[in-house]
C-alpha cells in the first residue's frame, strides 16, 4: 500500500469516527430521557457503540502511532513535541473512554446516570479536537513536505508494523 493510500485511510477513519461520535451524542441524550424504554434503547446503543469503538480507536491509534507518527519524528525531529503532545491525547481518549466504560457498565447494572453524560461529552470533545488538530495541523504538513521517500517510508513502517 502507498503512503497516500495510508493516510487517506486514516481521514475515512475519521470520518467515520466523527458519524460514530453522532451517533454516541444522540445515545447520551436519549439517556438522559425519562422513559424506561428511552434509556435501555440508549445503553443498547451505546454498548454497541463502545463494541465497535474501542476495537476501531485502539486500532486507529496504534496505526497512527507505530506508522505515521514515527515517519513524521524521522523526518522532522523538530516535530517531536507536538507528535508527544498527540500522542498524549490517544492516551487522554483511551483513559476517558475506560471510564465511561466503566460508568456504562454501572449504568447497566443500577440505572444510575452518575457520571457517563459528562463522560460521554467529554470523550467527544476531546477526540474531535484531537482529530481537527491532525487533519488541520498534521496531515497539511505531511501533504506539502513529504517526498516520494518519505511516503515509502510510510508504506514500510505500515507492512512492518502489527497494524497491516
């Protein structure tokens, strides 16, 4: 696969994950609702949502990370503290996602709210601005600056990594 192709993968990723992240705002609202049936339908929706999620994100995050990040340090070193910065957010999203995972769990078990809403949102806020900071940040760079050896560069980190 073609460097090009990679990270033209990872922007269909993110669209996707920006329709998944509507669909979990609409499920966080719902349970929010007053009606027995509101609220099931909701935890339905949003358990299926963590299924696909946590598979999707941790897979998104190890591509990002073992492939694009590590081609973008080799091939401006000056670029590490910013790709620290995003890799510190993959560990913010992971950590907030586990929590809400737990208070889904919880939810689950006692019909107690507590804290997944605030959760929820925030697991949205924060994946978004990750997401903008790297399609608005990241990839404009990587699409003026790369050569034609950076991209296979790419395109071996991608074979050789445990994400292909």
């Amino acid at each position: 696969m073609h460097g090009t192709e990679i990270l033209h993968n990872l922007l269909q990723e993110h669209a996707t994950l920006r329709a998944r992240l509507q669909e979990w705002d609409g499920a966080l609202h719902q349970a929010s609702g007053t009606s027995y049936e509101q609220c099931q339908e909701a935890l339905r929706i949003l358990r299926n949502l963590c299924r696909v999620f946590e598979h999707q994100i941790r897979h998104h995050f190890r591509e990002e990370e073992t492939v694009l990040y590590a081609a973008v340090e080799f091939r401006f070193p000056r670029l590490r503290a910013f790709l620290g910065e995003l890799r510190h957010e993959h560990d913010v999203v992971r950590q907030v996602f586990d929590e809400f995972h737990r208070e889904l769990i919880h939810f689950n078990a006692s019909g107690d709210l507590r804290h997944l809403p605030q959760l929820g949102r925030e697991l949205i806020r924060t994946l978004l601005a990750h997401i903008d900071r790297e399609e608005f940040e990241l990839h404009p760079l990587i699409l003026r600056e790369f050569r034609e050896d950076d991209w296979r560069e790419v395109s071996r980190l991608y074979v050789e990594s445990e994400v292909a």
